[in-house]
C-alpha cells in the first residue's frame, strides 16, 4: 500500500515539473500545451510501449514447441500468480537477464535472454520468471512505461526551453529562472524515475518469491546474472539506454549502491532482504506443522469402527505426492 501511494506521488511530481517546464517556456499557454502533449504521449504508449520495447530488443516470439519445459514453467508460475500466461520472447544475447511488458495482466510478454537460459539453473529461472509475472500482476510494466515516457518528454521539451525559454525575455521566471528549470527539470524527472523503478524491484522481488516459494533461488539468480552481466554487454539496452530500468538486473552493468541516480537497487541489499523472507517463511512453516501436529494430538481416538487399511501401519503407509 505505502509503494503504492509513493509512486502515485512520484508520477504526480513528474506531472508537475512536466507542466513547470512548459509554463517556463511559454508561460499558461506552454503549461497546458506540455499536459495535452503528456497525455498524447503516454496514451500512445499505453496501447503500443510492449511492441516498441520488444522490436528495440529484436525479441523473437516463442512457441510450445520452441521450449516445451519452459512454457510448462511459466504456465505453472501464471496459475500461482493469478493472472494469464504472459506471451514469451527470446532475446538473442549472450548477457543473462528479463523483462516484462504489457499494460495490464491480459495483455503482457515476458522476455528472456539467450543466456539467462544457459547460465542459470531451472529453479533459478523460474525464479526470475517469478519476478517479471510479479511485475506484472501489480501493474508496473505500466508504470515504468509512463515513467520514462514522461522522463523521456521533460527532456526533449527542456532541450526545446534551451533554445527558445531561456532567451524569451518575457518568460514568467525570466531568463535565469528559466535556465535554471530547464537544467534541473531533466535531472529531476531521471531521480523520480530511477526512485519508482528501485521502489517497484524491492517490491516484485518480495512477491516473485511468493510465487515461486524459494526465495533463496531468486537471490541466487540475482547474484549470477549480477556478476555476469559485467561479462557479457547486452547491444541492444546500450543503444536504447532509456529502459534498462525494465530489466531485472541493469543490463548496463552499473555498479555502486543505492544512490538516487541507480536503476536497480543495490544486488546486495535485494539478496538480504531474500534470505529475510526465506527466514521469515521457514519460522511460518515450522510455526503451521507444530500448529498442525498439536491438532492432531488433541483428538480424541476413534472407537467402535476402523477405516480401511486401518491395520496398516503409518510406516509402511503409501505416501503421496506431497511426502
């Protein structure tokens, strides 16, 4: 709820200085003028941000047949998430990473790489797979895409200031007011959206362990594709820098902590927050089976009648497939 109602904040200040730089170019007029071209931009982006992003990522639609264990993989996690089974792209590099895309759950795709499939172990890719259907299911393939919409659309329109806001005389602010808007309002608009993506990644990670119920696998993933994404350069995220916050892991290959000019949060503090929630789902489990075990010790004995194959013993019982 709380991450919720942050990034409700952050698109509202993205709003804002979208339309401050519009009125700092050419006063009320700029302002409203900068929201109608704000909301052209982010409804076209709506409808079209997963076929741009894919096509940027020469991201090849897969079949069943093209990986049968994977579709299998992702059809399971789908049903544990409670949303349809997103479509599935390959992407040709040799770099281990994955996105998701779509603006909503009905309407969604996961990519991976080439070499997420080959580096990674089963239990770690259905991990990673586990996060992007998190990302999914809480909506913020949307959000992302409206974020660097909108960061994308302060830039050109700061760099259109540049040229005629901060030499108009007239400007509301005034020449040096303007300049200074027109600098800052780009670097302002890259913190808010570096901020949602750290925000969301904390967030998916959490519920992607939930979905697949091992979160030390997701941590695993996290670590491996980190260290080997400095191996391998993904082509593709270095000519379109403006969505590596899309990846699990930027695939730029970054390095520093948590600062407000990140993408990703820092490797580290997501793997510890991962053996937490690992920590915390043992202690829940232990807490269920002695919850259990105590329940059955407190029924009474049954009498005057025996269910069948009562006379076999617990140690030679068949088990089931739950142990």
């Amino acid at each position: 709820m709380f991450n919720a109602i942050r990034t409700t904040f952050l698109l509202a200040v993205m709003t804002g200085l979208f339309m401050a730089v519009g009125f700092v170019v050419a006063g009320s007029f700029g302002m409203f003028f900068a929201l109608a071209i704000a909301l052209v931009t982010n409804l076209i982006a709506y409808w079209n941000s997963d076929k741009v992003v894919l096509r940027m990522q020469r991201a090849r639609l897969l079949g069943w047949r093209d990986s049968p264990d994977l579709f299998d993989m992702v059809e399971r996690l789908s049903l544990r998430a409670g949303i349809p089974m997103p479509k599935l792209y390959l992407i040709d590099s040799k770099q281990p990473n994955a996105f998701a895309t779509g603006r909503n759950p009905d309407n969604a795709a996961v990519a991976v790489s080439t070499g997420l499939l080959s580096h990674l172990e089963y239990d770690e890719i259905g991990a990673v797979i586990a996060h992007e259907l998190a990302h999914i299911r809480s909506r913020d393939t949307l959000t992302m895409t409206v974020t660097a919409t909108f960061a994308g659309a302060i830039s050109m329109l700061a760099q259109f200031g540049l040229f005629f806001g901060a030499r108009n005389s007239n400007s509301p602010v005034g020449p040096i007011g303007a300049l200074v808007m027109i600098i800052v309002a780009p670097l302002a608009a890259l913190m808010v959206q570096m901020a949602v993506s750290r925000t969301r990644e904390y967030e998916a990670d959490a519920d992607g362990a939930q979905i697949c119920g091992d979160p030390l696998a997701l941590a695993r993933a996290l670590e491996k594709i980190s260290k080997l994404s400095k191996n391998f350069e993904n082509p593709f995220a270095r000519r379109s820098p403006g969505m590596a916050h899309m990846f699990i892991i930027n695939p730029l290959a970054g390095k520093g902590a948590d600062n407000l000019f990140s993408t990703h949060p820092n490797v580290e503090n997501r793997v510890a927050a991962l053996v937490e929630i690992s920590k915390q789902m043992r202690l829940q489990e232990r807490q269920l089976h002695g919850i259990d075990r105590k329940l059955r010790s407190d029924q009474p004995e049954q009498s005057g009648w025996r269910t069948p194959n009562s006379h076999v013993s617990n140690r030679n019982r068949p088990k089931g497939p739950w142990g």
